[in-house]
C-alpha cells in the first residue's frame, strides 16, 4: 500500500473506462450522421425546387419533362393511411394491453403475450404480401359487389322516400371498390402492425400501476370494470399516450406494407378506397430508378428527411412524456 | 355490515342478491373479444401462408438455385443471403452494443452527455427502416463506395438494429445484483476486472437472448437492405463481401410485385414466405422460450 | 515494502466522518483497532456503524454522494488518500456481507475467483490456495466433493461460510463483517461465530450486529454508537458490565433499539 504513482491497474482502468465511454457515444454519432447524410442529400431539391413547392406542391411527377415535385400527395397519403389505421388499432392495441394485463387468466397470458410478441416480429414483408393475395381480392370482388351492387338494390327495391335513392346512390358511389389495392386495405395490414407496438408499450404501463391502487378501489365496493376504468386507467394515461405515439412513429415509417398494397397512386385521396402512395412507399418504389445524384434521388432523400423529422418529433414527445411518468413513479416509491 | 339503524340489509344479500352489472359484463367481454384480435390474426396469417407454402417446400427447395428466369427451381442462395447478412451485421454490432450498454450501465454519470446517449438510442429506435435504407445508400453504398453489397447491407442493418441490441443488453447487465460486484470489489478487484470477471459472464444469457431476438427482427427487413444490398437475382452464392445478395424478404417482394409471371411464381412466393417466417419465428421462438427459462433460473 | 507501524493498532480512525451528501451519516468517530482481536460494533439500525465499517476498505466508494472527513489510518497510512491503493487495500482488508452472496459458479470458482484476477494461473496452487481457505472456513468437509457444484445450491450458512472463504482466499489482514448472521437460522449462526473466533489467532476481524449477545459473546472490544456518534468503546466486558454511558445501558438492557 506504498504511495506509487500512477498504478498499473489505475492507468488500465482509465485506459478502458476512456475506450468504453467513446463507444457509449456512438449511437449520438449515428444519429447526427442520420440527419446529417438525410439533410445534405435532400438540401438540393428544396433549393433547386422552391421549399413550399415541393411542400405544398400538388403535382408528383418526378419522371416527366420537367419534372415535378410536389409532395402534398405523398404528405397526404401518409398522414390520411395513418390517421384511418390509428381509429382502428389504437382501441384494438389499448383493448389487448388491458386484456392480457388486467383480466386475462395468468395462463391466458403467458400464452397470449409471445403471441403478441411474435406478431411484432412478424416480417412486413410477408403481411404486406398477405394484404395482396388475401385482403384486396375480397375487397374488390366481394365486398364490393356486396356494398355497391346489392345493398343499393335491395335498398332501391324498398321504395321508401329518401332510402331507395340517396342512400343507394351513396353505397353505390362509395363502396365500388375498383381495386383492392388502396388505402382501406393498407390500413388493415397497418393495423396488424401497430397493435403489438401499442399493446406491448400499454401493457408495461399498466402493469407498472402499484396494486395497491387497485385494492383500494376494491376495497371501496368498485366492480372491475370500475377499477380499470377509473382508476387504472387514469393512472397509467401517460405510458398509454406514449404507447399511441409510438405506435402512430410505427405505422408512418412502415414501408413495406404501404408499398405493396396502398395502391401507390401519387394523388391525393378523398375517399377510403382512393388508392395513395405514402411517403416511405414512393421512397422504396422509386429509389431503384433513381440515377444517383439526380434531382429525382435528391427528391426522395426530401421525403426521407420530411419522414425522419415527423418520426423525431413523435420520439421527442413520447420522451418528454415518458420522463415526467417516470419522475412521477420514483415519487411514488418515495 | 355495520349492524345498527339505517342499515336495512341483511348480511346474506351480500352472497344472494349480487346483480348482474349489465355495463361491466358488457366493457369486460368487449375487451375480452378485443384482445385476441392480434393473435386471432397472427394464427390466420400463419395457417395461410403454412398451408399454402408447404407445397412448394421441399429439400430440393431449399437446396437448389433458382432456374428458367426464377419461375422454377429453389431458393439456396436467397437463403445464404438473409443468413450472411444477419451474421454479419451481428458480428459488427454486438460488440458496440454490449460495449455502449456496459458504459451506460457502469461508466456514465448523470448529466448532459448520458441523456444525449440515452435520447438518441430512444430517437434512433423510432426511425423508419426506409430511412435507415437512405442513410445506407449514401454512406455505405456511396460515399464509402461499397456499392450495392453484402457489406453494405449488413451495416445498414446493423446500424437500424444498434438502439434495440443497446437496451437488450443494458436491461441484461443491469439484472446482475449490485451484491455480485460489491462482492467482487471487496475481494480487491478493479471495475472493469469486475465488470469482464463477474457482470458480463452473470449477463451473458441475457445479452444473447437480446441478441437471437434482434436477429430475427434483423431477417424479416426488407427496406434497410432494398438500395443497399439487394439483388433482384444472382447466379450463386457471392464470392466476396463486395457483391450484391439475394434475401428472402426482398425476393418475397420482387417475385409478388415486380415480377413478369406472378401468377406463375405463386408456389416459390409461398414457400420463400413460410422460409422465412419459420427463420424469424423460430429464432423468436427460442429467444421468447430462453428468456422465460432465465426468468425461473434467477435464483439470486 | 510496507512501512509498519510500530503500534499494536491495525486501524487508527481519529474524528472520521462520512457524509451522504448534506447527511453526516458518521460524526467524528474516534476508534481503535487492535490486531488479532475481534472488535464488534453495535447500536440501533440507522447508528452509521455499517458506514463506518464500509469506510474502513473505501466500499463507500460505490456510492456517489457518499464523501469521508477526517483521519482514518491502516497501517499508518491514510486510507483515503487519493494516492493510496484502493485496491490492494480491499484485498487487505476483506468484507464479508449481511446477505451471503456467492457468484453464480462453481463453489471452487468462488474461492479462486480473487486469486485468478490476480494473475495465479498454476492449476496446482490454485487447489491449494481453495483448499486451505475452505478449511479456514470450517466448509470444507462438507463441500469437498461437490467443488463443481453451483455455489448457489448450498444452504445459508454455508453461503455465508462460503464468502468467508472466498476473502480469506485472498490472504487478508483484517476481515470485516456487516452483520453476516442476521438472514441466517440459529445454528448456522452458532458455526459462523465459532469460525470468528478462530479466525482471529490469524486476521483482524471488525464486525458489525445488531445482535448484542453476539456482541457479548464473541468480541473483544466493542463499540456502541448512536446516531452516528461513537458513544463508548473499550472491552466488552466493561462496556457490558459497567457501562459508562447512560446511552449504552438504555441500549444494553433493552430500553430502546
């Protein structure tokens, strides 16, 4: 124990600890290199184009002559694919986290819960080629000849006033379903994707309510339902909110599916059944003919820099949610 | 029940008049229904393309290259593709990733920097695999001049993956009990003696369930590798880290899609979707299965 | 290679204190400990003995707020010295915990697990240095055929005698004990304090409980604090016969704690 200075293991130590702490910073590295790589590739079409009219622009033509690029149509498909699969996957999400954490059997869910988690892993690619095969022959041919052709016969049929024309000319006019490639179907198969993020993000929140919340509803004379609705819940609306915005991050970035089975039309809809083309879908269907170095290719490094930025703002938000959750929780203990 | 004026009940009603509660029993079966629905449709899926893709799959099938312009013959060296470019980008990231979780479970002190690491995994966890495809495209394929390849792939994968292998193993490494290390430490060990002797080994489990979990996420990606790595075919297996690759989700795609005789190519479009589903469920499946076994095991 | 100091004292701690951030958890605690003695420190949970214990081979170190005043010595030389060995100093100065805690390995791995990291890699001496510090341990009848069984599969006692083990593989001088019987049952804790006593013909040994007989029965010295003060210290006998301090009877004869 003789003063010596610098020991041996002291300056190894500090030799790892200096590697170690280096490498922790990848990951800060990557992410400006992201951003970094995105922006400079996008920065010549908003320069060359005009920044509110590739923005705002209307027109997606990127091969005519000129070329155009507007890329409303793609911003529009985007955000309308995903507010439709949000209305179905957020209450079909949030409904499994409450099942499988507050009312499942515990056999119930130790089965259900590596379903879910396989379903999360479940490569797009395949769902997307399922929404294909499966999903937009029944729509088209099916569903459709049951919506437009005789729902507004039977309708037409029963003479009454305003029923037998309106109404059917609405189910004829709207539910003529010409493809099955288009923004209903994409929802679906968006949905299958969305639901384990937020279930498994929503089911860790509602665990992480103490019991002891519960048994004192309990104790006060609630029913079950009465607990999670009111008491649970509540408690948990911060995790669950950071759930949905993770869960809508997961279906504006998924790619695969909307390029497969959105229909990929560049215009924007006005219909469920319209078919779009979303962001990442005109990114991965147009980048292959794409001369490198083309104000094309530079177009499509813009839309990915529009889709990492939305995607950002989504992480930062749940972030800063997430953060108060967790200062709420340690005051808890305390 | 407190006995006493203004209680009318008699304590029996408790157990004999319990009124069924018309909106409980409706919101409980509600949620009941709901709550399979992802599982119901993950069978649905699974028994589609498992009856459907258990034709085409054969020993042959998978054996074999694709012949007469990929209408026929097997899928060998899309398979060797997905495999080689989920090893590689394992082999590149684990150790960056276990070394980031270490430093963020043992090295970091709270401030600015650590919640800069910590915020950007989160952020990079929430990027869209397309855009990690752009990133790659300009970096690997580009600017390093890697070109479309194996290499080039494999690094975007990795780089998509990183956030996921960090949290894995920090979660792993923040398991071993704080007992261990002060044990180690009073035995007159260093940190890092403590950390590579006793944290790391006692982690190890964990950190490779992590691992096989990732890479099942890492073979069903089809966008990372789409401008980076994959190609609509090659002859064989690639002779260096340089060519382009085939992969199964990227030929489930082409052939479905892009292809001059969809219809005709139905039977490989199944059986490559039912390859690589039995990939990365299987793999999900032992990870799933060797996280549960951890979870009896912990004695400590 | 060490400058010995010519007193009988192993450990001069002249008005230490240890502070958890703004909380002086210790308050200027004077002690002296003399080799080859078991000196016990009791008092009332929260009493700063484990903190001072956890002083005396830097363990507090681990804990980030946690900050040392004042003068404490081994050998001579101040122990929070930042050019002191800290490392050299733990393997010196041994501690065994209140919740057994063997590695996940083989009970042979748990013994050579100090001397490995220090670079001994002959098979051979490796079995002898495990072999002599599960005897020392009083374990070693009971596992000697089973050395490549977890370390976990053994019962408490024999965890706890374990640890003992694995520190006195490394050759301590001084073995600190934070209360290293209270999980465990009656008669595991009767082998734990018989192997103390004969521990200390070789070591040092510094234990902290909050078990007053035990106290009583195995110590030397003792010292009693409260609050982080160090009310008395001196023999055992006296401290348990006639004490000094209106404070240390009250706690002694059980009026509070």
């Amino acid at each position: 124990m003789r003063k010596y200075i610098p020991l041996k293991w002291q300056t190894k130590e500090k030799f790892v600890e200096i590697i170690i702490s280096s490498v922790g910073f990848v990951s800060v590295i990557v992410l400006l290199l992201i951003a970094f790589f995105l922006f400079k590739e996008a920065f010549e079409v908003f320069y060359r184009a005009g920044f509110y009219h590739v923005i705002l622009g209307t027109q997606w033509y990127p091969t005519s002559d000129p070329p155009k690029f507007g890329m409303l149509p793609l911003i529009a498909g985007t955000l309308t694919v995903t507010g439709l699969t949000a209305i179905i996957a957020i209450p079909l999400g949030l409904a499994t986290a409450i099942y499988i954490a507050e009312i499942a059997h515990y056999k119930i869910r130790e089965f259900l819960k590596p379903l879910i988690e396989m379903l999360a892993s479940f490569p797009s690619v395949v769902l997307g080629f399922f929404g294909m095969v499966i999903i937009a022959p029944i729509l088209s041919n099916w569903l459709s000849s049951l919506l437009a052709e005789r729902l507004p016969e039977l309708l037409r049929n029963t003479s009454l006033p305003f029923i037998s024309t309106t109404l059917a000319d609405f189910c004829y006019n709207k539910f003529f379903i010409s493809s099955g490639l288009n923004m209903f179907t994409a929802a679906l198969m968006l949905t299958v994707r969305a639901i384990p993020v937020i279930s498994s993000i929503a089911e860790d929140a509602l665990t992480a309510v103490p019991r002891t919340y519960r048994e004192a509803s309990y104790a006060l004379g609630a029913g079950k339902w009465e607990t999670i609705y009111k008491v649970v819940v509540p408690a948990s609306v911060s995790g669950l909110s950071v759930a949905v915005i993770l869960g809508i991050g997961t279906i504006i970035g998924e790619t695969m599916i909307v390029l497969m089975v959105a229909g990929g039309a560049a215009v924007i809809p006005h219909w469920i059944f319209d078919p779009i083309r979303p962001m990442p879908s005109a990114i991965a269907a147009e980048m292959a003919e794409a001369a490198h170095g083309s104000l094309h290719y530079h177009a499509l490094f813009g839309v990915g820099a529009i889709l990492f930025l939305i995607t950002l703002v989504l992480s930062l938000i749940s972030d800063f949610i997430s953060k108060k959750y967790r200062a709420i929780k340690i005051g808890e203990k305390v | 029940m407190i006995q006493g004026e203004g209680n009318k009940h008699a304590p029996f009603e408790l157990v004999h008049k319990r009124k069924f509660n018309l909106k409980e029993g409706f919101f409980l079966s509600l949620i009941r229904t709901l709550g399979f629905t992802g599982a119901v449709i993950l069978i649905i899926i699974l028994l589609f393309v498992a009856l459907n893709g258990v034709k085409a799959l054969s020993w042959d099938f998978i054996t074999k290259p694709p012949i007469e312009s990929m209408t026929k013959g097997g899928i060998l060296p899309v398979i060797v593709g997905t495999i080689l470019l989920t090893i590689i980008c394992m082999v590149v990231i684990i150790p960056i990733g276990v070394t980031t979780a270490i430093f963020l479970a043992e090295y970091s002190k709270p401030g600015f920097l650590l919640n800069s690491v910590n915020m950007s995994i989160y952020t990079l966890a929430g990027v869209p695999s397309v855009v990690f495809g752009l990133f790659g495209l300009s970096v690997f394929v580009i600017t390093f001049n890697f070109g479309m390849s194996l290499l080039a792939g494999s690094f975007t994968l990795a780089v998509m993956i990183l956030p996921y292998i960090i949290s894995t193993s920090e979660e792993a490494i923040k398991a071993v009990p704080y007992s261990f290390r002060e044990a180690s430490l009073a035995c007159g060990t260093t940190k890092w003696q403590t950390i590579w002797k006793v944290v790391l080994p006692t982690a190890l489990p964990g950190i490779l369930t992590g691992a096989i979990l990732g890479t099942a996420k890492v073979a069903g990606e089809t966008a990372p590798i789409m401008f980076t790595a994959a190609a609509f075919f090659t002859p064989g297996i690639p002779k260096s880290v340089f060519e382009p690759v085939m992969a199964l989700p990227y030929h489930i795609y082409v052939l479905a899609t892009a292809g001059t005789h969809i219809e005709q190519t139905r039977p490989i479009q199944y059986g490559t979707a039912l390859t690589l589903i039995i990939l990365v469920l299987g793999m999900n499946l032992i990870g799933i299965i060797l996280r549960s076994k951890q979870r009896v095991k912990k004695a400590w | 290679m060490v400058e010995i100091n010519q007193t009988k004292y192993i450990f001069e701690i002249k008005k230490f204190s240890v502070f958890y951030g703004d909380f002086m958890a210790v308050k200027e605690a004077t002690i002296n400990i003399e080799s080859n003695k078991v000196t016990a420190m009791i008092g009332p949970s929260g009493c700063g003995k484990t903190t001072l214990l956890r002083a005396l081979n830097r363990m507090n170190d681990l804990i980030v707020t946690c900050r040392p005043k004042g003068q404490a010595l081994f050998h001579g030389i101040d122990i929070n010295d930042k050019d002191t060995d800290v490392i050299e100093l733990r393997r010196r100065v041994g501690m065994v915990f209140q919740k057994p805690n063997p590695f996940p390995s083989s009970i042979y791995e748990n013994v050579a697990y100090g001397p490995k990291v220090r670079g001994i890699k002959k098979r051979s001496q490796l079995d002898d240095i495990v072999e002599n510090a599960l005897v020392r341990a009083a374990i070693w009848d009971e596992v000697k055929d089973k050395l490549n069984e977890s370390g976990l599969s053994l019962s408490g006692g024999q965890m706890q005698r374990l640890c003992i083990a694995r520190s006195l593989a490394q050759e301590p001088e001084v073995l600190l004990f934070d209360e290293p019987t209270s999980a465990l049952d009656p008669i595991s804790t009767a082998k734990i304090e018989e192997l103390i006593v004969s521990l200390k013909k070789l070591i040092t040994i510094v234990i902290v409980t909050h078990n007053m007989q035990q106290a009583a029965r195995i110590s030397d010295y003792t010292a009693f604090m409260y609050l982080g003060e160090m009310i008395e210290f001196g023999d055992t006998d006296k401290i348990f016969v006639r004490p000094k301090n209106k404070l240390t009877e009250d706690y002694i004869t059980g009026r509070f704690g």
